[in-house]
C-alpha cells in the first residue's frame, strides 16, 4: 500500500469511528431523531418445533450441542419458540432426517451434507472433503467466503435451509482389526465410511459401508466389519471402539475438518416473525463455535487417556497416505465431470483453498513446524 493509500485507510477508519461515536451521544441526547428498525415483537404468540438427529439419543458434544441449541433459542425467545429435540431412532431413523424436514413432518435436523449424498453428490463438499480444508478453513470457505450461497441453491429445491451448526475438527484415522501398512492392505477390507472417503475405500479394493453411529460397536465387534471411522479420541473411547479393534491410526485424511450442518425447513423458518429468525442463526453460530473448540479440548484429555491404557495408536505410513491421496484426486474428478452442481462448488472450494493455503502455509503452518 502506497503512503497516500495508507493516509487515506487511516483517515476513513478514523471517520467511521468517530461517526459511531457520534452517533450514540446523539441517540442519547435527542432520541426524537434517530430512526430505529426494530422488529415487530408479537409476545403473544409462541411456536413449538422439533428437531431430528442423525445422532444417538443424549449422544455426547453432536446430541448434548443440539440440546444447548435448543436451551440457548429458548432463553433468548423469552420462551417464544421452544425445539424438542430428538435422537436418531426415537422420532423416525437416523438417516432419514433430510426428508423429514424438507417434507416439513419436522421443522429441523443435525447431520452431515455426506448422509444425502444420494440426494444431492455435491453436498459432499459442504461435509468434509478428503485431504482438503480443516475446519478453521471450512468456516471461512462457507460463511465469509461466499460458499453460503451456493449450498443454498443446492438445497433450494428441497425447501431446505443450511447452516454450518459445528464442526469436528479433524478427525483419527479410524479402527482397524488389521494392520494397514501398504495401499495393498486395503483389498477386501469392509469398512464403515461415510462420503467421499468411501468411494476411495472402493477403489483401494476394500468395501465401504454406512453405518448408523449406534451400531457400530456391535458391528464391529462380530466382524460384520472390519474397520471402522468415527470422530476422534473422546467419542471413539466412549464408544468403546478399543476394546474390539486392534489398531487407532491418525490422521483422518477422509475427514480433515468436517462441518456438521442445521437444516431448517423454509416454509416453517419463513413463518418466523424477524426477531426469532435472527435468533435461531445466532444460536446455530454459537453451536458451530461452540462443537468444535468441546472435540478440541475432549479429544486431547481422551487421547491421554487412551497411551496411559496403551491403545496401540499408529500413524498411517507415506505407503498408504500418497496412494489414497492420489485415489481422491481421481474420485473428485470423476464426480465433477459427471455432476454439474459439484462442478461450480468444487471450483469455487478449489479458488479458495489455494487462496487460504497460501496463508495457512506462512502462518500456522510453519508455526506448528519450525516454532511448536
């Protein structure tokens, strides 16, 4: 920035402050000429919605955060508008929440765009995208980065609403009741894997499945499969994954940052007065912040508690990660040539994933590596 660019930032910085602060001494002074658009509150009218979970009932930080969700809309509605919330399987199945909603049989659901990939492939990269963005970056891409507005025409035909309503981070690499040391390892593994990772467990050779999260352990306990994928330390412990699967590799190259989605059905939100819709994006906001930093700090007492029970935990070689990674490049490809919508969000989330990486790479990047 030249010197008289500089000036001239400083200058306008400087013009909108004080016009702020001016601008309340004069709200304070002479209320009879400020305008103020305030909504039309009706006290008098009070609206009861449910919410579904691809979740187990009471499930741990994803059921607990909906839960708060509901909590939080409460106190701020003064009671206005009050959301039951259910787990998957007590109001209807685990994977069926998009139609619920979008039919309007309920009025919101928590899950993960990769459940609906059937429906809609290109939701897949508002989940999480193997070998692709972390969550920080995921948040940016979607709600300042201008990605918000084509999830919204994606879901518009379903007469649906989207919104990032938390995030796990990135994730383990999963449970394995087999070593996995060479991409070879891979054939004939059946593997419980959601999205696009299971695409590339296929064209490993193994057999990608999906698995609701309540059956799991068992699942894996009776070797209908062989492996499985869940979050990360907190929920696998709890989950109990290490008392029937031999090993925990990391990272979670399928899943580096995945975004857990709120869908609200339109017509139901658009029957909001103003005020209620406002609060209702506040608080999906806050759970979206507020789910990620509780896996952070859960995720790092549980991975402590896993080396003091010595877990066997094992990072995935260069012999498995390259080849993998070499398979998802081939697997996005395919799917953004045959798929028009997943071909202008993938373009869109490709532009800004070199624009933030190069950032990512002179800041916590080389923070991590030459300083931590």
């Amino acid at each position: 920035m030249s010197e008289n660019g500089r000036r001239k930032f400083i200058k306008s910085a400087g013009a909108v402050a004080a016009a702020g602060a001016t601008g309340i001494i004069a709200s304070c002074s002479s209320p009879e000429t400020v305008a103020i658009d305030t909504p039309n509150i009706n006290f008098n009218k009070n609206f009861q919605w449910k919410m579904v979970t691809t979740w187990p009932p009471n499930f741990p930080v994803l059921g607990e955060g909906c839960k708060l969700l509901a909590k939080w809309v409460d106190e701020m509605s003064g009671g206005r508008l009050k959301i039951e919330v259910y787990g998957g399987g007590e109001l209807i199945p685990s994977l069926e929440c998009f139609d619920a909603v979008s039919h309007g049989a309920v009025e919101m659901a928590s899950g993960s765009g990769y459940y609906w990939a059937g429906k809609i492939p290109a939701a897949q990269f508002f989940s999480s995208v193997p070998f692709g963005m972390n969550a920080q970056q995921m948040n940016a891409w979607i709600i300042n980065g201008g990605a918000n507005k084509l999830w919204d025409e994606i879901y518009e035909p379903f007469n649906l609403i989207p919104l990032p309503g938390g995030n796990t981070g990135v994730q383990a690499g999963g449970w394995y009741n087999k070593e996995i040391n060479t991409i070879e390892d891979y054939q004939g593994l059946k593997m419980r894997m959601p999205g696009l990772g299971s695409k590339i467990i296929n064209r490993a050779g193994g057999t990608a499945v999906l698995v609701a999260g309540g059956e799991l352990f068992t699942n894996l306990e009776r070797g209908v499969i062989d492996a499985t994928e869940w979050i990360g330390p907190y929920h696998d412990y709890l989950m109990g994954f290490h008392r029937v699967a031999k090993h925990y590799y990391y990272p979670g190259w399928h899943e580096p940052g995945t975004v857990l989605e709120m869908i609200m059905n339109k017509s139901k939100f658009n029957e909001l007065p103003k005020d209620l819709r406002e609060i209702l994006h506040s608080a999906i906001y806050r759970l979206n912040q507020w789910m990620l930093l509780e896996f952070e700090q859960k995720n790092s007492i549980y991975l402590q508690k896993m080396k003091d029970e010595q877990v066997d935990i094992r990072p995935f070689s260069k012999d498995v990660l390259d080849p993998l990674k070499k398979i998802a490049e081939e697997v996005i490809l395919e799917l953004v040539e045959t798929d028009a919508q997943s071909k202008i969000i993938f373009e869109h989330y490709s532009s800004f994933k070199k624009q933030i990486g190069a950032w990512s790479d002179m800041s916590e990047k080389y923070y991590y590596k030459e300083i931590l």
